[in-house]
C-alpha cells in the first residue's frame, strides 16, 4: 500500500490507516502513482459524478493518513450532517462569491507551514461543459504545485499525480489537465 512522503500533513494512527485501507480493499480499490515531498499543495480530484467519489476519497484519506482539507457546498455543513463534514477536513463555501473564496483560501495558506486542499474541479455531480478555475488560481496565487488525483472506477484505481506548477496560462494549464482525465472513467460515465 502507498505511503506518504514525509513532508506531507498526517492524522491519525495505525488503526485509522489500516480501517481506510481494509474499506478501500474491500471495495477493490487500489494506489498506484505518487505525490509530491511537498508541505503544501493542492489536489484536484476527478472526475466528480457520484456520491461515491465521496466515499472513495474519505476511505483514501484515512488509508493514507492524510490530513487534507476540502471544501464543499455551505448545505452540505446544516443539521443534521454538518458536524461529520466540519471534523473530516471540510470547509463550507457560499458558491456565489467565487472570488472571496479564492483570497480566503490563500490567505490560509500563507498562515499554515503545511496544508493540503483536495477538491473536485467540476464543483458538482451532474455534467458540466466548463471546470471550475478557483483552484488554479488557489495553487498560483499560493505558489504551491496541482496534484491531480484520478477517481477511475472503470480500473478501481486511485492515480495520484501527475504534479503540475501553475504558470502564467490558466488555458494552456486547463487543457493539459482536462487532457489528463479525459480517459478516466467516473461512476457515471454520462456526467462525465
């Protein structure tokens, strides 16, 4: 099983390790790939079609001892589910001030000596003819490197990487990632 360069932020211990990756073999998911020896990054993980994709990355988490961040609808953090996304690493977003977020998110990057952020580019389930941009412009305006972590449940594997330093073209950027995940197949190939 894939473990952690030690530079990356840790939580948990080997009961917790070892619960993530007896649920991620049961389900017949497996590692291959690598992440950076990085104190700080980001992750982009895709593609999003499911709420399985959720599942997946929590058991990976765990299996991983990985103390990410992540941040999700402002619904998602109400009664009675909210404190289970609060303790997991979640941050609520109010969707319709993007901008904000954005300045908020590097903002706590400059205060942590490390922190990872995990989340899913397209921002929803259901299919969508554009990614979202905020976490380029996260990654870049943080100086820290993109990790893009593939959910292919067409193989059951878990890619990590390839690792991607934001330069100064967000399109060119964009198309080298979309380009990545394009033969990755998600839970609901049609959300795709």
């Amino acid at each position: 099983m894939y473990s952690l360069p030690p530079a990356l932020p840790r939580v948990g211990g080997p009961v917790r390790r070892a619960i993530g990756r007896a649920i991620l073999r049961v389900m017949g998911w497996r590692f291959s790939g690598d992440i950076p020896n990085a104190r700080q990054l980001v992750i982009i993980v895709a593609p999003h079609t499911s709420n399985w994709d959720f599942v997946v990355g929590f058991a990976a988490k765990i299996a991983l001892s990985l103390r990410a961040k992540y941040l999700g609808k402002d619904s998602l953090f109400r009664a009675p589910w909210g404190w289970f996304f609060r303790i997991t690493g979640g941050i609520p977003v109010d969707r319709t001030n993007s901008h904000r977020v954005v300045e908020q998110v590097v903002a706590e990057f400059a205060r942590r000596d490390q922190m990872v952020l995990a989340l899913a580019p397209e921002g929803t389930r259901k299919k969508v003819t554009e990614w979202r941009t905020g976490f380029w412009h996260i990654a870049r305006g943080a100086g820290v490197p993109i990790v893009m972590v593939a959910f292919d449940f067409g193989t059951r594997e878990i890619r990590l990487g390839p690792t991607l330093v934001p330069g100064d073209d967000l399109a060119a950027d964009m198309a080298r990632i979309r380009a990545h995940f394009a033969t990755v197949r998600g839970r609901n190939p049609e959300n795709q």
